[in-house]
C-alpha cells in the first residue's frame, strides 16, 4: 500500500522544510522547489493535495502489496518534469543525482550509499504519469486558493474580490522550423531508421535493403542540394530549381515504393504492432510530403493551409503569426491563461482545443491561518 510520504531513517537527511534553496538562481528549477516546499509548509494546503493524489492513485487500489513510491515523491516528480518540460531520461537523471531534488523528495543525497532510494526509468513512467490534466486541475485550484491568503493585508479581514485578467500565449513545442523539404526528409531519414531496425532483427527475410546506407546517403544529398538551391540564390534560379527538386522528389518516390513493399512484406513477420505503425505513419507521411513538394516547387501550386503539417513527431503544432516583429511566426499551441492581481494563474484552457472550463474544480477559500 502507498503511503503519503515516510522519510528514510537517516541522521543525515535535511528536513525538507530547512531545504536551502538558491533563490537567486536564474534557473527554472529553484522555483519550483521553492513552491513545494512552501506546499508542504502549508498544513492545509499538503493534507489537501496528497488526498487528492491518495483518490486518484488508489481509487480502484486494494491496501495490500508493495508500498511503491510515496504520493509526495509523484508530486515533486511530476511537477518538476512539467515545469522543467523534461522528459523522463533526464527526469531519471535529476532524481538520482540532483542534491536539491532528492532532498526534496526525503531521500539520501546519493544514490550510491548503502540502501540508498533510486528511481528506475519504468517506475517513473509509471507513477508520475498517473497525475493526469483532471487532477493537475484541481491541485491548481487549491493552491492559487491558499496562495490568495498570503496577499491578505490583514489576518480576520475578508480577502479582496478577485479581478481576473485574460490573456493569451503561445505554448511553444520544440520542433524546428518547417519547410517541405526538411519536413520531407524528416520523413525518409525515419522511415529508413525503422527499416534498419527490421534489417537487424529479421535478417535474410527482409531482402532488398543491403545497400541501405547507400539509400541514405542518396536521400540526404539529395536533400541538401535542393535546399542549397531553394534557399540560395545565382543565376537561372528557376531552372536549377526544377533540377534539384525533381531529383529529390525522384529518390524520394523510389524509396517511398520500397518502404511500402517492405510494409507489406513485414505483414507477415512477428514484429511489433507499435513499431509497424510507426513505420507505416512515416511511410504515409513521405508519400504526402512528396506530394507537396512536387505541387508548390514543380508545378507552381499554392498548397493550402488545412494540407500542411509542421511537425512529423508533434503533429498537433500550429504556425501561429500573432502580428508581432521578433518572432514574427511561433509553432506551438494558443494557451488562455486566467490570472488574478497579484499574478496567480486561476485557470487556463486552450482555445482551440474542446470546451475544459466547465470541468474545473469549484474555487476554494482557505481559512486564515494564525
């Protein structure tokens, strides 16, 4: 059974309300820490979350079996992941060998020491990603509500009506910048890198791919002298255009037909349904970029914008021009954020995703605090 959270009998942990934190760092991490730590100096505000965290992970839970990680453990994890946008090889990383961290989280600084806790890649994926966007919801709501109480000007006074401003950003996603043919041979370089994979693990019956190496450098010279033209300039542009790109379109439509004829050999092999997708998206997506490419450069067509995509591996990535100079273009997502006076974010949804304001958690008004 899991428990809300036991610190490790050891004279040497610091209590993690005596944690010292850099707060003249630039870094985005003293920040946060210092949030949590404030959350669990608030005796309120810490019971409230992790019963909301005790819910949602142990709703369907029998009180039996192995401890597994402490909900105060998933909530440091889970919020220092997010604030940091890390993903979960350096959330791995940070949780065995990050001194402020491991604090944070009631262990031993190191990882090394006799018993010492360690995180293991699996157990992460596993338990910090049963915070979900639901529950993520309602902590926020409990927290912006015990955050108004330190603008309180006077302990017993109401507290200020809330006045609320609305503004919108753009939540970018990390992806380069897209152009057709970079996007193009996004699509050839991973198509090919699942093929080579299939090579290795099937061997002989995956025939016509011994000179895949050959293939590849092939499709990336291809598309370097094609953008070196497209983008660059000199004499008879035009023309050399029509070269270039019709020999890149022209590699890239033979591979398309040998991944697809591999695509159907591999029917017929035990090899994962996942893997096989994946290969089957990156397949679709370089049939549809040499579409694309060979409307807009070729034949002079303007592609419209429902046709593009911006991202291979974030698909959901808008291109979003908000009128402004520097950068005159962003790739992401619009983000609604809510906040009050004093700069705490009340709610947030994204306004051209589905209607999630409905779903909020109802406001909660804390009790002063003596």
């Amino acid at each position: 059974m899991r428990q809300r959270f036991e610190a490790e009998p050891d004279l040497g942990l610091t209590p993690i309300e005596k944690i010292v934190i850099p707060l003249k760092s630039r870094d985005e991490l003293p920040p946060i820490l210092a949030g949590l730590q404030w959350i669990w100096m608030h005796p309120i505000l810490k019971v409230e979350i992790l019963g909301l965290l005790e819910k949602k992970v142990l709703a369907d839970k029998k009180a039996t079996g192995r401890t597994g990680m402490e909900l105060w453990q998933i909530l440091v994890l889970g919020v220092v992941r997010l604030g940091l946008d890390a993903n979960y090889d350096r959330l791995e990383d940070m949780a065995n060998h990050h001194t402020l961290i491991r604090q944070m989280l009631g262990v031993a600084q190191t990882p090394w020491g006799t018993g010492a806790k360690v995180f293991n890649h699996q157990t992460l994926r596993d338990n910090v990603a049963l915070v979900d966007e639901a529950l993520l919801q309602e902590i926020n709501a409990r927290v912006a509500a015990a955050g108004r109480e330190v603008f309180r000007k006077k302990e017993g006074v109401p507290a200020e009506p809330l006045v609320i401003k609305v503004d919108t950003y753009v939540l970018e996603t990390d992806v380069h910048f897209p152009t057709d043919l970079n996007l193009l041979f996004d699509a050839g370089r991973k198509s090919l890198d699942l093929i080579e994979k299939y090579r290795d693990q099937l061997g002989y019956e995956l025939p016509g791919w011994r000179k895949l190496e050959d293939w590849r450098r092939r499709f990336k010279g291809a598309e370097r002298q094609a953008s070196k033209v497209v983008f660059g300039g000199g004499k008879d542009k035009e023309q050399r255009v029509l070269e270039v790109v019709g020999e890149y379109v022209a590699v890239g439509r033979e591979l398309c037909n040998k991944i697809t004829a591999s695509l159907w050999s591999l029917c017929d092999q035990p090899v994962d349904q996942a893997d096989w997708d994946s290969l089957a998206y990156f397949q679709q997506m370089l049939d549809k970029h040499l579409d694309l490419v060979d409307r807009r450069l070729l034949q002079g067509q303007k592609i419209p914008a429902a046709e593009k995509v911006y991202s291979l591996f974030e698909p959901h990535t808008e291109w979003i021009a908000k009128g402004k100079l520097h950068p005159s273009v962003e790739l992401g997502h619009r983000l609604l954020i809510a906040t009050d006076q004093h700069g705490l974010i009340q709610d947030y949804a994204s306004p051209t995703g589905p209607d999630v304001c409905s779903a909020r958690a109802p406001p909660v008004e804390w009790p002063v605090l003596d």
